[in-house]
C-alpha cells in the first residue's frame, strides 16, 4: 500500500517523570505513514473513552484515531465469561491501523488478544520500489498500529495477550490503556517478539480498591532492531496491587529502551507495587537502557523495582560446553525458552501462528515446529 504522506511523531512513550536527557530515554520519536481520506464518515467509540490514558502517549492515540475511520467496539456482558478470545489484529505490510474499545462488564472476563503481523508484501509494488516512491518508503517503512482501550468494571477480570511479531523493514505501535475498578483482575501478557522498529505502552489505572494488575512482559531483539517500551501502572485506589515482570534477550546491535514507572498517588493507602527486570545480553553492539520509576504522594505504601543485566555466565557456558555444545548453541537455549513460551501461551490461532513464524526466522524452521508440534492438540491441528 503507497502512501504519499507520512507523519513524524516526536513524543512518544514519555513516561511520567522524566530524567536522564543526556542519555535520551525520555521518548520515542519515529516517522509513520498517513493513509489519506477516502471520504469514509469517521466513527468514533463511546465518549467514556477518551478519558482513559495510554501507554504510548496523546501524540500516538490522535495519529491512529486520524487514520481510523471506524473504530471496533466489544462489550462483555456483566457476570459472563466470553469463550473466545476478543482477537485484534494489524499487518504491518498493508499500513493497517486498528483502534478499538472494550468494556468488561462488573463480574464478567473475557481473553483479548493483540496480534501484529508481518503480513504478506505487495510483490508488484517491491518491484518498482524507485524515485520518488524509494525516498517515501525510506522515510517511513511500511508500518502498523494499535490502539486499545479497555474498561474493567467491579469484580471483572481480563486476560491480555499482545503477541507482537513483524519484519525486519517494518514498524509497529501498540498502546493500550486499562481502567480497573474495584477488585478487578488485569492479568496481562506481552510477547515482543522483534521487527525493525517496535514501540509499545502499557497504562493501567487501578481505580477501584483492590484492583490488580500482573503483567509478564517478555522481549527478543536482534540485528539493528529497535524496541521502545513504556509501561504505567497508576495506583489509585487503597490495597491495590501492581506486579509487573519484564525479561528479554538482546543480540547483535539492538537497542532496547525500557521504562516502567509505578506511581503511588495519594488515596492509594496499602498500596503494593514491585516491578523487575531481567535483561541478558549476548551482542557486543548492543544498546540497553532501562529506566525503573517509582513515584509516591500517599503515606503507608510500598513500592520496589529493581533490574539485573548481564550476559551469559563463564559458569554456565563451562556447563554447557561440557556437555557438548558451542557458545552460540548454549546461548540460543535461552532464547529458545523464551518462545517456546510465547508458542505456549498463544490463546488462539493468530497469535500462534505469529509466534511460530518469528521463531523460524530467530531459530530455523526444525526448532519452531518442535514447539508447535507440543501445541498442535491446542488448536486441533489448524494453526493457520
């Protein structure tokens, strides 16, 4: 799909409390096309959205709304559970943009699942990938986006699977924002599996008492890839809880910027917040910054963060090779763990499929296919 204009965001991700200029970790600035106006009447979800914050910032969600002429809206009746998984997906090789609004009813639960794809490319327009259309598509690749907001009314509980998996020349945007009211479950699952340019936010408002929040968030980096993370967790209410783990792989010449801010805001009596990061790297190019922020405004809270980064052991590699392995061979054990966890936890087909894709192209056809065959039952064989 050509575009003949694009657009340049400069601020997006920019956590809570800035600091570290000099390093740059403050935002993410990067260059999107823009579809142009077909005439399509513009239909927006409920008003009682737009009050909810984003991961990636004011400057993403107007970008896709401008681009999103009709937006998907899902509501899970209240005491219900929805069987299947409320999926959302964008191909970064056709520009698509998604933006989309859930609202999980007080007592109900439901599984959403984010997928970005690679998608398939336009062989006839690779073709003639000159002039004018080259100097384009160097400004801004081929690249998709996802805007989701989701309401989680007293006692609902959401399960929030984002797998998200595209090509080496491609770009994709994912924010997400959650409201959870009293005694809500946000149980949340992110898998960046890789792609040339990968933006991604995170923004939970614990609103209600008692509202939690677990997030497992799970990266793999490698090339020149770029992956930019930023995730919020605003406590609100009293006793609620954030747990948020992050761990991921970086190889090659990556560059990786994490930032996790959990604030403590005042009303947030006995409020519990601990947020951790483990980051292995194993390329001699590779560019990781992390930025753990705890904010707190309320007497009687508790808030903990911590990371750990390093590279494989001279311990462990010993181990290994004893055992008959090169350095490269044990070092690919651990990313190997890491999807042959995003291929188990896929809830659907799409996400499935995806996550095997990304682990043929990172670890070769045999290995991925040994994961998938462990899930075929899964899916009852059709993964497509």
């Amino acid at each position: 799909m050509h575009t003949a204009e694009h657009i340049r965001i400069k601020s997006a991700n920019v956590p809570p409390a800035q600091t570290w200029n000099r390093l740059r970790a403050n935002s993410l600035a990067l260059t999107v096309p823009k579809t142009p106006d077909a005439g399509t009447v513009y239909l927006p979800l409920p008003r009682l959205f737009e009050r909810i914050e984003c991961g990636m910032g004011p400057e993403v969600t107007n970008y896709i709304d401008s681009q999103v002429f009709e937006a998907t809206y899902h509501e899970v009746p209240a005491h219900t559970t929805r069987k299947e998984p409320i999926v959302i997906s964008v191909s970064a090789a056709e520009n698509e943009c998604t933006n989309t609004g859930v609202m999980v009813r007080e007592g109900a639960e439901a599984t959403i699942v984010v997928v970005a794809r690679a998608g398939e490319k336009n062989t006839e327009t690779a073709a003639d990938n000159t002039g004018a259309k080259a100097n384009a598509e160097a400004d801004a690749p081929a690249t998709s986006a996802a805007l989701v907001r989701i309401v989680a009314e007293k006692h609902a509980r959401i399960h929030l699977v984002e797998m998200l998996g595209i090509d080496d020349d491609q770009q994709h945007l994912e924010s997400v924002g959650i409201e959870a009211h009293e005694d809500a479950v946000c149980d949340v699952r992110q898998y960046a599996l890789g792609g040339g340019a990968v933006g991604m936010g995170l923004a939970v408002n614990l609103v209600g008492n008692r509202a939690r929040l677990d997030l497992n968030n799970r990266y793999h980096a490698c090339h020149e890839e770029l992956l930019d993370i930023n995730h919020v967790a605003r406590m609100r209410g009293c006793a609620t809880r954030a747990e948020i783990a992050e761990s991921g792989i970086l190889n090659d010449s990556a560059r990786k910027t994490l930032r996790a801010t959990i604030d403590l805001i005042r009303g947030s009596k006995d409020a519990k917040g601990n947020e951790a990061e483990t980051v292995q790297i194993l390329g001699d190019g590779v560019v990781n910054k992390t930025m753990p922020v705890i904010l707190c405004d309320e007497d009687n809270v508790a808030g903990n963060h911590g990371a750990t980064i390093g590279s494989v052991s001279p311990e462990q590699i010993e181990y290994l090779q004893a055992r008959g392995l090169s350095r490269h061979e044990a070092e690919l054990l651990f990313v190997r763990a890491l999807f042959e966890d995003a291929i188990i936890h896929a809830p659907e087909a799409l996400s499935h499929t995806v996550a095997v894709e990304r682990a043929e192209k990172v670890l070769g056809a045999d290995v991925a296919h040994d994961f998938d065959d462990a899930t075929e039952a899964t899916f009852g064989g059709d993964k497509a």
